[in-house]
C-alpha cells in the first residue's frame, strides 16, 4: 500500500529522518532523553518483535501500562504492520477492566510488571488473550519472570533489526480503539483507522501554532486521548520534544516544568482551580510556559491564571468521541471555547428545536460531505447511528452562543439535573462553589427527591489545612445561584473516586447517596 497513509508512525519517520539527533522524548522521572532517531529505531524493533510473538496485520494489542518510553515504542510500532491498540485505563477494576480488553477482540496483551496482579485479576475473563507481555525495563532487581510470559525486554535485543518491516495492510484497518471513560455507565470504544483519524485535521494547524523549539510537558496518562492526541502528536508534528512524567502532582509541577524548560502544556478543568490554590512555589516566578491549552477554564479563573503564572491560556474544545473542534486563542471573551469557524452548527432544545442565542442548548456539529469525519464506536451499531443522525453529529454537550457567534461550555446533557421546574447545570454550580477560597474541588450531582425531581447534592473537598463548614458554605452561595440552583445536600470528603484522567467518578458519589455526614439545608443540620 506504500506509506501514503496519514499516521502517526509515518510522521515519525520524516521527522527522524529530518530530525535524527534530536530529543523527541524527555523522560523526566528518570532524566533520560530518547532521539527522533532512536524513537523510530525502537519502534520498528517493537513492529518486528510483535510480529514474532503473534502479531499480525489487522490484530490488535491492549496496553495496561502507566506513562513511559515503552508505551510509545508500542503506540509507533503497531502502525508499522497495521495492528491496532486498545489503551487501556489503569484504574480499572474487575468487569469495568475485563470489558475492555474482551470488547477490543485483541489477542496479544502488554502489562507492567508492578499491574501484573491487576491483570490476574481478570485473566479467567479475557479469554481472547493468547500471549502476555510484561515490561520489565523498570522492574526491581529480583522481579521474576512468569515462565508463560514473554519479556517485553527481548524486544530491544541487537538482534532484532532496527529497520522498518516490510508488511502491507489496508489503509481502512484499525488504527486505534479508545474507550470513553465510563463515568456513567460502560464505556465506547472509538474506531480510529488508517485513513481515517484527527491528523488530517490537526496537522495543518498546529504547523501555525507551535514552532519546532516547542518543549511539551505532560503528566498526564497516555492511555487517554489528551496526552496521547494532543500532546504527543503536536509536539510530533512541529518537531518539539515532548517532557513526559509519570503522574500529576501539585506540589511539584511548577518544578517539574522548571526542570524540562517546557513551553507549553495542556490542562483539564479539575487541575487549574487546584494549581491557583497551591502556596506560592520558587519555580513558579519566572517560568519557561509561554502557553496553556486549556479545556474548562471557568471565565472567573481566565485572567487571574495568566497573571499568576505569566502564561498565555488558549480555551479548547474537543473530544475523543466527536470530530468538531473549536479553541479560543485569546482572541475572544474569557470563558469562551471560541467561534465554530471551519464548521456548521447547531444548537437544539430537547425536542430537537434551534435556540436562539443566550439559551443552552446541546452542540450539533455538521457532518463533512466525504462522512469520513464520522464517530465510529466499535461493535457498537446502535450508539454509533444514535451519534450521528443524518447530517449531524450529536456531541451530548451543553453550550450557548452569544450575540457575537462565540461559544460557551454549560455542561455534559447528562450532567444536567431538574429542580422545581428548572434545568440546573452541573457544571455552572461547580463553577460557583469553585469561587470558595478553601474549596479545592468539588462535585454536584442528582440525587433522588421525595418528589419527581431531583435534589441536588454537592460533594466538597477542601483546600489543605482549611476547614469548610457546609451551613457557611451554603450562606456563600445564597447570592450567587438561584434558589433552586443551590445544594440541599453537601458534604465535606477527604478525596474523591477518580479516574486517572483526574475525572470524579460521579456514579460511585450517587451510588453512595446522602451519607450520615451530608449537611441537609433543609432541616438545617
């Protein structure tokens, strides 16, 4: 088929071929950087060895695996020979993680050797599974080798070539499957394939927002779609260096980013609030950051972030399961994900009804008249026709647009919860109650009422070393929502359940219901 195909690993080999000596890879927990040259390198050997232990055009491998060098080798490698990757989310547990690699119908399964255990855990359950590889390039001296296992170690001997395979698979083959989260029932797996994924759209214009001397700091996990599609392939497109660590932490990102030089990171929602919280930190003051891709910046944390920190913030809209995207480059209001430039739009009530601007509304994004911009789920007919109906993609997200055409997030649909007669978004409240000096994060959701409706509860976590009482808490918001937009229900908690994405797992906050510490507005106690 020759290499005509738009992917990630043909773009890694013009830029080795470009950019041979030069670090694409600052591995920062252990200060290690990987060339271009050696990236592609080690890819091709990954292809190779894949090849040798069962891999095959048009099969696919899932990779239980945290941040490191290997991941990448692997996520390259697969899109030398046509197989195809299920990433998959470490917090996984049980018939959530059993699900996934059994959904993806792949036969070959990488695990690091500290998430052997949670693979056993499954292992009766994933019957597909033929081979298990375990990547031991960090284990401790002793770690011993299951004698069923192959050691991803062998993939890096001399005596596998490091020249790319010569293997022809369809350009319509699956490239990648990526599960949504699941925070509200079981996940979706994305189809992206050969000829069909995001750098058709995203390589013409990250060429005109980044330069080649870009330094792309992440600690974000790979296994999900903003470290992977947004930090690793800008940074591959321009020929920057993408700095990777293996888990965010606040205490330490300001010296992390110090530490690689970075120019530019991306953020979610949930970590900007907890950054502007932090003590003052020495590397903070006079930081290498010119930019910060950011997705859910509330307005009110726009300007008080850039002037902190020095940095310029660019509000982006996306996701793994749509092909609409939008970004404000600071050239429109604050708190606005940006004018739909090189798309139609739509913005309906429930009843599928346009609305006119300052009304929220769910997003409808035209589809492209090629259909190639299409959300594919795998094995999944119903929610892929339920998607994308006719000529619009439907993306589950509340927003409303001003006078001037630009664009404001409101929440997820099924975020939105209903009191007394009104719709109430999830998001907008935990946009108020963020306003709290000794609130760190917090979650707002449904819970059950006496009546038809929902009431709605706020779960809080304060700022460390601050206490937050919840009749003080519910007084600070009494001018700031609407009556029925205020909480009857909060409660003060120690942390929250996560993904590893940063994402409160809200289902497990409703499962768990009105608990004997939540504070009762109602009954004042």
């Amino acid at each position: 088929m020759g290499d005509t195909r738009l992917n990630w690993a043909v773009i890694l080999e013009e830029q080795a071929e470009k950019w041979n000596d030069k670090p694409f890879l600052h591995v920062l927990y252990n200060d290690r950087f990987i060339t271009y040259g050696d990236m592609d390198r080690n890819a091709n050997r990954m292809a190779r060895y894949l090849l040798q232990i069962g891999g095959a055009p048009g099969t696919g491998v899932s990779v239980l695996m945290g941040n490191s060098p290997q991941f990448l080798d692997i996520f390259f490698g697969i899109q030398k020979i046509g197989m195809y990757m299920n990433p998959v989310n470490t917090a996984l547990r049980g018939e959530s993680l059993a699900y996934i690699i059994d959904n993806s119908d792949t036969e070959i399964l990488v695990v690091d050797h500290d998430l052997l255990d949670l693979y056993k855990s499954v292992q009766s359950e994933i019957p597909k599974i033929k081979n298990v590889v375990i990547n031991t390039l960090e284990a401790p001296d002793g770690f011993v080798m299951p004698r069923d296992m192959y050691d991803l170690k062998e993939a890096y001997r001399d005596e596998i070539p490091s020249t790319k395979p010569q293997v022809e698979f369809s350009d319509d083959s699956i490239l990648i499957i990526m599960y949504t989260s699941g925070t509200t029932g079981l996940p979706k797996g994305v189809v992206a394939r050969y000829n069909r994924n995001i750098l058709e759209r995203l390589k013409p214009l990250v060429g005109l927002l980044l330069p080649p001397d870009t330094i792309y700091y992440t600690p974000l996990p790979l296994f999900h779609g903003n470290a992977l599609f947004v930090t690793v392939t800008m940074a591959l497109i321009v020929g920057g260096t993408v700095a990777l660590n293996k888990k965010f932490s606040a205490s330490r990102f300001w010296e992390d980013i110090h530490h690689a030089r970075a120019t530019i990171f991306n953020t979610i929602g949930a970590i900007l609030p907890i950054l502007m919280k932090q003590p003052e930190n020495v590397h903070e003051k006079n930081n290498t950051i010119n930019y910060v891709l950011s997705g859910g910046c509330p307005a009110s944390l726009w300007e008080p972030f850039e002037s902190r920190f020095g940095v310029k913030l660019w509000e982006v809209y996306g996701a793994v399961d749509g092909t609409g995207q939008l970004i404000n480059l600071g050239d429109g209001p604050k708190g606005s994900i940006g004018k739909p430039v090189n798309y139609v739009i739509r913005i309906i009530d429930e009843k599928g009804n346009d609305i006119p601007p300052g009304q929220p509304g769910e997003l409808l994004f035209q589809v492209q008249k090629d259909r190639k911009s299409t959300v594919e789920y795998y094995k999944n007919r119903e929610a892929t026709e339920e998607k994308t109906r006719g000529e619009w993609e439907y993306t589950g997200d509340l927003v409303y647009q001003d006078e001037q055409g630009y664009l404001y997030f409101v929440g997820r649909c099924t975020d939105s919860m209903r009191r007394r007669g009104e719709n109430v978004s999830a998001y907008e409240v935990e946009k108020i109650i963020l306003k709290h000096p000794a609130v760190l994060e917090c979650a707002v959701y449904g819970v059950p009422s006496e009546l038809t409706e929902d009431d709605i509860m706020a779960a809080v976590k304060p700022v460390e070393g601050m206490k937050i009482e919840p009749k003080e808490l519910w007084n600070f918001l009494e001018d700031k929502l609407a009556r029925f937009a205020i909480p009857r229900y909060i409660r003060i908690v120690d942390d929250f359940p996560r993904t590893e994405t940063f994402r409160i797992r809200k289902n497990e906050l409703k499962a768990e219901g009105i608990t004997q510490d939540t504070f009762d507005a109602e009954e004042g106690n």
